[in-house]
C-alpha cells in the first residue's frame, strides 16, 4: 500500500495495551479458606485446610477483555489468571491450585480435592498470634493491535491471619 502523506504521529501499541490492562482494574483474589480468618476463630493442628478463590469475578479471576484506541489504531487485551500459589505461612513449600473448592460443613475433616492443606505446628509463636496465608495470582495477559502482538505476565496478592491451635484430651 502507497501512502502519500505518512502519519505525523506514531501509536505505541504497547502503550495501547497497558491501558487497555488498566482499564480492566484487575485486583487480588479474595480468599476463601477454611479454617475461617478471624479473632474468634481458630483450626486445628493436622486438620485439613481447604482454600479457594472466593467469589471469582472477571477482574479478580478472568477472563476479561478490554480495548484502547489511539489515532485510528486499537488494541485488544484479554487477561486471565492462570495459576493461585498459596504462602501458608507456616515455612512449608507453596502450594499451586486453579480456583479449589468452596468448603461445605458436609464435608467435614476431608481434606480437599483440589487445593489443601494441614498445619503441623500452632500458630501460637507467629506475630499476632496466627500464620498469615498469602494467595498470589498468576496473570497473563496476550494482545494485540498495529501490527504488533504481545504478552504481559504478573501477579497480585492478597492475604488472611489464620489461627491454628491444638486440642488436647486428657484420659484416665
């Protein structure tokens, strides 16, 4: 294609992108775990601990998509997060799940299908009194537009205080 007059300005399609990525307000995942976070609540040392994310919405989960147009130029940005790594906070190895599965009182002491957990140690010694569990989500991000594609990697994270203690029984 012959172009008489060459365009005066240059569209960045990265730049297009990064605020296509912005306009999406992507956040951390809320956590859903149980033993419950909270003052007033507390697990058990060798109990299972079910974690999943919670409440999963396009700009917490994916996917979403956004575009950003510039001087005639537009580009389209899709994100989702591709894996959840838990911090348990208790010095084990991190543990990597998709979504996991939301907890029911049904299932009592079973451990999790997807995404679990068991404490070995009260969390008595840690600061406050509870391990603070990390998720961290893996986003990626392709593109495309102008004449160009591409792929942003990153991740955002959120956290809970969970309190673990240990029963014991007294026999005679």
């Amino acid at each position: 294609m012959w172009i008489e007059e060459p365009p005066t300005t240059w569209v960045n399609p990265g730049e297009l992108a990064a605020r296509a990525v912005a306009a999406m307000d992507l956040e951390p995942i809320g956590i859903g775990i149980v033993p419950e976070p909270g003052q007033n609540r507390m697990g058990l040392i060798g109990l299972p601990v079910w974690m999943w994310v919670a409440n999963p919405t396009p700009n917490t989960y994916g996917p979403i998509t956004r575009s950003a147009s510039e001087a005639g130029v537009t580009v389209t940005a899709s994100a989702s997060v591709v894996e959840v790594v838990w911090d348990m906070g208790d010095g084990s190895e991190p543990i990597s799940c998709g979504t996991g599965t939301p907890y029911a009182d049904h299932f009592g002491k079973k451990d999790s299908p997807t995404c679990g957990h068991r404490y070995q140690l009260t969390s008595a010694d840690q600061p406050a009194g509870a391990y603070t569990v990390t998720a961290s989500s893996y986003w990626v991000v392709e593109w495309a537009g102008g004449g160009m594609t591409g792929t942003m990697e990153f991740d955002l994270a959120s956290t809970e205080d969970v309190r673990v203690g240990e029963a014991q029984v007294l026999t005679q």
